[in-house]
C-alpha cells in the first residue's frame, strides 16, 4: 500500500515507524506491504527522512493541490495529513479529497474541526497518544476499522484533558451525561491506561478518550470541559 504522509515531523513520523515496523504480531495482520512518501516543506528535515527512512521526499506546501499532483495521485493508496496544526491537515485532506484522493486521514485535535471532516468523508483522529496506532488498525485490521463504522461514515476518536474545576471532576462516569451514541473508550491517567467502567471516577488531569459521530463527541468533550 502506498501511503502518502504530508508532514514529516513528530506525528508524521510516529505513523510511519508503526507503519514500517515488520515484528511478527503486526504481520500477522497487515493487508499487504505499506510503502511511505513523505511531502515535507522543511529543507533539513527532508535530508533527515531520506536518510532515515530511504523513501520518497518531496519538498513543498503539501497544502497544495499542485505538490500531491507532483507525487502522482495514481501512485498513492491513502494520505495521512499528519501535521501539528489542525488547519494544515484539514486544507491538505480537503485538497486530498477534491483531487480524488480515498481514504484520506487527518489528525486533528481541535474536535469543531470533525463535522467538517467527516461531511468530507475524510477519517479523523484526534487522540495523541493513540494516532499512530489509529492509522495502522485503519489501514491494516478492518475489522477493528468496521467497529468504529457508523451510519455512512467513521466515527471520531477524540480526546479531552480534563482541566482544573471541571464539573465531571470527582464523578463516576455513569452520573455524567454522556450523549448515548457516544461512549468514553479509554482514560489515560498519568500516563497509565484506565479501563472506563461505570464507576470509574474522572479526575482533573485525566486525558479522557470518547468514541463516536461527530456531533455526539463534541456534545461529550463540551460536557467534560465545562467548569464548575
């Protein structure tokens, strides 16, 4: 599968070394081979990929149509828009989109950003620490993929930092209003994984996960950000 990522910074190259990893446990499940494009607009860092990564580079604004003409849109499989500024990646998965281009990832955190993406039957995702391994089950387990398919689109994976003075804050997650389409899939907290429960209790700081369409997760993530 020829995967195009456009930004190869952190995020960008966090899917890429999932994506390449050859242990036994991810073959078992991959499709087919993934090989990796780069569209990079920083000169230095585009030596750093193709010495790292030995894989095509292209150097420009991956915000334009004419730079993923460049690479060829016959030869791209998926396109990942995988910077650290959620308006670039909503622009390059938009012009991704008007070219043809399917599927097409973006990684967003801003979570106002996902109606517009999913309207575009573009995938989001917008959990940090889960981005990499998102894209892979995406584009290697379909059948993870199918768990996450509701009506005609994806639903959103999104997360939210529980901030000081939240209102959930020192609740069980059954006595909080929770949208039913919506459910909360993991709490990270201090950065070990917590099985959401019923009587699991939120806390301040907590990095809460939820998992559904669009408007249902930004009627949660609003809910656990509210202050007291």
């Amino acid at each position: 599968m020829q995967v195009l990522i456009v930004d190869g910074g952190k995020l960008g190259q966090n899917v890429a070394n999932r994506l390449l990893a050859k242990d036994e446990h991810r073959l078992m499940f991959r499709t087919s081979e993934h090989k990796i494009t780069f569209v990079e607009q920083d000169e230095d860092r585009c030596k750093e990929l193709e010495s790292r990564y030995h894989s095509p580079i292209y150097q420009g604004d991956g915000t334009k149509k004419e730079i993923l003409e460049q690479v060829g849109i016959d030869n791209i499989d998926v396109v990942v828009a995988a910077s650290e500024d959620d308006g670039r990646n909503v622009i390059v998965a938009l012009q991704a989109k008007q070219l043809g281009l399917d599927p097409v990832i973006a990684i967003v955190q801003d979570p106002d950003y996902v109606p517009l993406l999913e309207e575009n039957g573009i995938v989001s995702v917008s959990a940090p620490w889960a981005t990499a391994a998102m894209v892979e089950d995406y584009l290697d387990r379909p059948g993870v993929a199918e768990i996450f398919q509701i009506g005609t689109g994806v639903a959103s994976l999104v997360g939210v930092f529980i901030p000081k003075g939240a209102g959930v804050a020192g609740k069980m997650i059954r006595d909080i209003d929770i949208p039913r389409e919506c459910v909360v899939a993991a709490v990270i907290r201090q950065k070990n994984f917590v099985v959401p429960r019923g009587d699991t209790m939120i806390e301040e700081g907590d990095h809460v996960v939820f998992v559904g369409p669009a408007p249902a997760v930004k009627r949660a993530n609003d809910t656990f950000m509210l202050r007291r």
